[in-house]
C-alpha cells in the first residue's frame, strides 16, 4: 500500500522555466510533508518542508503547497537551472518529532540547457 | 548543515557471509538513527530505528536475525546483514536527526548511503 505517490517518473524543463513536482497522500493523519533531492550513489538532501497547518511554504527558488483536502502537495522551483537534475522524492510523517519518514518514488528532473 | 556519514561506500560480498555497515552523526549527538533501504528505481523504505543504548525498533517484514543493528554510542549506528544473498542487494542509507534543528524543520540528515551487491 503506498501511502505517499508520485505519479510522474519524470519531467524534463528547460531552464529558466518552472519545475512543477507533484506528490499525492492518502493517509490524512499525515501532519508533516518534506521534499528531498537525490543524486545517484548519495543520500538523500533536504530541501524543504511544510506543516499541515501550512498551505504554503517558500525558501529562496523553491516553495511547497500543500492542499490538505486533496491530499495533494507540489515543490516549485524557478528559475530551474541545470544543477537542480535529480531525483526528488516527497516524503510525509505523523509528526515533525519523528524520524520515520514515509517516501514517495521520487521522479526524475532534468534541467536542459 | 548536520552531517552524517555512512562507511563504506560500496561493498560487494559473496553470498553467505556477513557485511557490517556504520553510520556516524560527526557533529551532533543522536539517539536515534534510521535505516532506509533502497531498490533500483523504487522508493526508499524505512527498514529499523536505532535507538542508542537499547534494542533497534524493526518496521514490519524486516527480519530482525538478518539485519542486526548496534547503536553503542550517540554517534555510532552499525547495520550487519548477515548471511547475505543476492537479493539483499540493495543501496542502504541511515538518517539522524539532530535536535538542536528540530523542531524547525524536523527534517533527517541522509548518509551518503552504502551500495551492497551480493554476489
């Protein structure tokens, strides 16, 4: 049962443009959502994070938000620029106090030239 | 940020034998470490919670026998996969959460990860 989808594999923007992340939940109890980025052969890096009692939450070229009642979140990054190509992967937790992180199956951005 | 690095890197084994895997927080104090498991193209999956100084906490379907797990130190966190075989190959990847950050952010600092092939 995957509780946290991401259902596109991959996206491809130009750079410069805006890079549209998607992640779906399904499990309401869920109260903390966090983004990570992913280079092949290293762990995971944090990115950025939203509380449910958030919608909307914005750190230099990336915002996250949340619509609880669609069980939706989404990273936004802009300008896209080439060294943002990685895996991202959306994660959800039943608190901020926890570590045990439920992820989704990431999707693979590239960034063109 | 927090750092947390993971030693080694890559280790390829023969099926059967055991591979011991450490997980250090270098600049902050953990009680509590984690360990994610990695397939190709698939998500990561939280496998136990270390918790120093008592027994790991193993999420459903890990086997507690195969994938034994010391945190002898706020620092240290090892995983040993024991009798290894061919499908526990896998990328391995411990987090910590240093509590000075939280709860600002609440997020986990990631190892570089551990790349297992079993041959």
């Amino acid at each position: 049962d995957q509780q946290v989808k991401q259902n596109s594999p991959s996206l491809s923007v130009q750079e410069g443009r805006i890079s549209i992340l998607n992640c779906d939940y399904t499990n309401s109890m869920f109260d903390y959502f966090l983004w990570y980025k992913k280079y092949p052969a290293e762990g995971p890096t944090f990115l950025i994070s939203i509380s449910s009692i958030k919608d909307k939450n914005e750190d230099g070229r990336f915002t996250v938000f949340l619509n609880k009642s669609a069980k939706h979140l989404s990273l936004h990054i802009v300008p896209s620029q080439p060294g943002d190509s990685a895996v991202y992967f959306c994660a959800a937790s039943f608190s901020s106090n926890t570590g045990k992180l439920i992820f989704g199956q990431g999707t693979t951005l590239q960034v063109k030239p | 940020g927090a750092v947390v690095s993971q030693h080694p890197s890559w280790v390829i084994c023969k099926s059967g034998t055991s591979v011991k895997i450490e997980c250090r927080s270098l600049d902050f104090q953990a009680t509590t470490m984690f360990w994610y498991r990695q397939f190709p193209k698939q998500s990561l999956m939280l496998m136990a919670t270390s918790n120093e100084g008592s027994k790991a906490t193993y999420e459903q379907g890990v086997e507690k026998d195969k994938f034994l797990i010391n945190h002898a130190s706020l620092t240290l966190s090892t995983l040993t996969v024991t009798s290894a075989h061919p499908e526990d190959s896998s990328f391995y990847i411990c987090s910590a959460r240093d509590l000075r950050l939280v709860p600002r952010t609440g997020e986990l600092f990631f190892g570089e990860g551990s790349r297992l092939t079993v041959l």
